[in-house]
C-alpha cells in the first residue's frame, strides 16, 4: 500500500472547475453520477492515442462513447439500465440534420394543431401503477399525445429514439417530483396546487437543446468512429461474439460505488421514463445493479483492507456488512471478466468514489488497484479530483490523504492502470 500512497495525489488541473460539461451531445438528459467529458478527454488523450476500441462496462448515458468517438475511436457500451443504453446510444448516433429537421418542424405542426384542439385525440394513456400519484391528469394527456406521435408518426428508428430521449427527460420534469433530485420524492400539497407544466413546450424546448447539441457533434466529429451499446452484465459474462479477450485497447468507466438500495439507485432515477416508453419491468433495474441481491455468506478477499473494513463493519451491524460483501463480490466478478478483453500493454481507468457506511471509509480506489493487481495488471497513478458540479450524499469525515481535510465523496478518484 506504500506504492499506492505514493502514485496518489491530488491534481487540480483535473477539476476543470470552469468547463463547460455540456458542449455537444453531451446536453442531453441527465442522470446520476455522470462523468464529466473533460476527464474521459484527457485520460483519452493522455492514454489512449492509438487506441483502436474503447470499452465501458458501465456505460451510462455514454460519456466516454462520445468522448471516444470524437477522437476516433470505436467504442462498445453495456449497461443493465434500459433508459441509460438509450440515452448513450443516441448521444452517439449522427443523424442527418435534414432528417431531424423535417421531424421537428413536423412536430411543431403538430403542437400548434394539438393545442388549437383542431382534431382532439383520445390517446391511451399507459396503465401502471401510480400514475395518478406522480402525474396529475392533464399533464397524463399531453404526454401520452407525445407518446403517440413519436410511436405512429416516426418512422426512423434513430430519430424516434432521438425524441424518446427528449420526452424522458420531458416525463421526469413534467412530473409531480421534487425538482433536482435523482430520488423519487413527490411535491408539497401546496406545490402541486400550483404546478401546471406546459408539456408541449418543455418537450419543445428539450428537442431544441438536443438538435443545437447534435449539430454541434457533428461539426466537430470528423470521422467514421462509432458506439455500439449492449446489454449484458460483466459480472457473469462478456459475450466473445461482442468482445474477445484480448481485444479492447482501453476502458475509461465510472461503475457505481455501492449497492443501488444504500447508494446511488439507478433504478429509482429512470422508473418514470421506463414505465412512460414501457422500458423496463418495476424494481429491475436495481435489482440487476452490483449487490443488488444481498448474499448471507462471509468471505475473506484476501484484500487486507478491504476484509479489515468489512469486518468492522460487520462488529456494528451485520446486515450492512452483507450489503457491502455483495457489492465487492459482484465488483471482483466483474472485475475478473473486463481483465481478460483488455490487451497487453492496454489501459485501464476507473473513476470511482469513496463511501462511508457505519462511519467507516472504504477505499474503493485501492481496492479497485488490489482486484486488477491480481489480474495481471500494475497501478500507474490515482488522480485525485474534486467533484464541483455532482450532487453526491452527505458530508464525510476528513480522508487521510495529506492535502486533504474536506469531504471524501466531494471527491473522486481516478484509477489508471496498465495490463502487464
Ligand atoms: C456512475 S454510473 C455511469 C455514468 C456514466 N459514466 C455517465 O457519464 O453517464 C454507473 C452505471 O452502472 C450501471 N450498472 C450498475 N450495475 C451494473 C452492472 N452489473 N452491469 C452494467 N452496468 C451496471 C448503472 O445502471 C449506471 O448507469
């Protein structure tokens, strides 16, 4: 642990405390615990100069895809979240602007007809569960309108799921939640008394922003590089059909930090979109998540600091050591597969955060150095850097990294290590 002290240090050149985050695609939707674009580019630039192919395990809505494909490079994503491989894909899909342009004009004539109520449409309104406690009736309407328009008018595959990602993003603000949280949380009585959004203008407004941001992608990507994103889950397999081993030059991911229940959930920020565009079966998507399911067992990882944070865990509450073994053991399976497709000499970046549970740190970035050890390859530097612009939970103690007396989960660490 000696050598990782002293290949870990705080880096303030990769704050990019001023960056614009959300130049290009990188506009659209948001989503929990996204990586900032600058960080992929210059891990990218830095790192992955020849690289030929990227691979992110746990893509998301794609950052490094398009980070990767900007410069040239191919990129495969995989993400068990329906909602995130539909964002990511269509962050990384050009679409002819003429196209996208004749669909959107076409769509405005159809909220000036649709609010002019010329023809009044009775559109079907989905049935699940809830929906009157999250939506209040007439907003159900307007965007069951939408709905029906990207479904029957559309006929272009990539322009349809270009709009299905506005109307998301549309869904989660028109909604009754409490706004900028990635929680499910409903309004204030008095709140929702007042809230009357204008559905057809945010869905509007978003397909704007999106359009400006695709135009700008395309200005700038002069190349054929493209993503292709997949749903399969590295902690049981990597189909060698999609990657071989030996086959990626570099991954550049920022998996979750913890079990979906007691971290980040992912499930619980996309249920609405995944219930509106009929995505994904309720509860799923956390279920699928690392430590999802919690095993009753006790397991020695032969990693000394994590089987010393675990059991000091366990000595103030058993349960919550399950939850954090089932995370680890999860995190090394998966840990395990990705080694293999990696080349010799290939690169890997993790770009993982620090928690506290039951008071006690884990240091996810050293145990992330101590799994890859073990699969043939060695630690190059951690980067430490702070996350200015991510909502993250709750203060934590200081860290005892000498520089650092803040909060550990305002910071991030970036893991780079090379396949020996
Ligand atoms: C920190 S987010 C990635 C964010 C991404 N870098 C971005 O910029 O949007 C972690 C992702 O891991 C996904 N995930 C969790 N468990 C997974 C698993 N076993 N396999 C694949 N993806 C998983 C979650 O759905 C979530 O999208």
């Amino acid at each position: 642990m000696q050598t990782i002290a002293l290949k870990k240090y705080r880096d303030e050149t990769w704050d990019f405390k001023t960056a614009n985050t959300k130049q290009y695609t990188h506009c659209f939707h948001p989503y929990p615990a996204m990586m900032i674009p600058q960080v992929a580019g210059r891990i990218l630039d830095e790192f992955g100069r020849d690289a030929k192919i990227l691979f992110d395990p746990y893509c998301g809505t794609g950052t490094s895809l398009v980070e990767a494909n900007l410069r040239g490079i191919n990129a495969i994503g995989t993400d068990i979240n329906p909602l995130a491989r539909l964002i990511a894909k269509v962050k990384t899909t050009v679409i002819p602007l003429k196209s996208l342009d004749w669909y959107l004009k076409d769509f405005n004539d159809f909220v000036f007809s649709a609010r002019l109520g010329e023809k009044r449409i009775e559109p079907i309104i989905p049935n699940f569960k809830n929906i009157d406690y999250w939506f209040k009736k007439e907003t159900q309407y307007w965007l069951a309108i939408i709905k029906e328009y990207i479904e029957q008018k559309i006929k272009d595959k990539d322009i349809q799921d270009f709009f299905k990602v506005a109307f998301s993003e549309t869904v989660r603000e028109v909604s009754l939640t409490r706004n900028g949280e990635f929680k499910l949380y409903r309004m204030t009585k008095k709140q929702i008394e007042k809230f009357n959004p204008d559905v057809l203008s945010v869905m509007t407004e978003k397909l704007i922003r999106n359009r400006n941001g695709m135009a700008d992608y395309i200005s700038i990507k002069n190349n054929d590089a493209i993503s292709k994103v997949y749903d399969f889950n590295t902690v049981y397999e990597i189909p060698e059909s999609i990657l071989p081993p030996e086959s990626v030059d570099i991954i550049i991911t920022s998996p979750p930090y913890g079990d979906s229940r007691t971290t980040v959930a992912y499930g619980q920020f996309s249920r609405l979109s995944n219930q509106w565009l009929g995505l994904e079966e309720l509860n799923e998507v956390d279920k699928r998540c690392m430590g999802g399911i919690r095993k009753k067992e006790i397991k020695n990882f032969g990693i000394k600091l994590l089987d010393e944070v675990l059991s000091r865990i366990a000595d103030i509450d058993k349960n919550r050591a399950y939850d954090v073994l089932s995370f680890y053991m999860d995190y090394e399976k998966s840990i395990n597969n990705i080694s293999k497709v990696v080349k010799k000499n290939g690169i890997v970046a993790y770009v993982v955060g620090n928690r506290k549970v039951k008071g006690i740190e884990i240091p996810n970035d050293e145990i992330t150095v101590g799994f890859f050890e073990r699969n043939g390859f060695s630690h190059i530097k951690t980067v430490i850097r702070e996350i200015p612009n991510k909502r993250m939970p709750k203060r934590n103690s200081p860290s005892n990294i000498a520089g650092i007396t803040d909060t550990t989960m305002s910071h991030e660490y970036i893991v780079i290590l090379k396949k020996e």
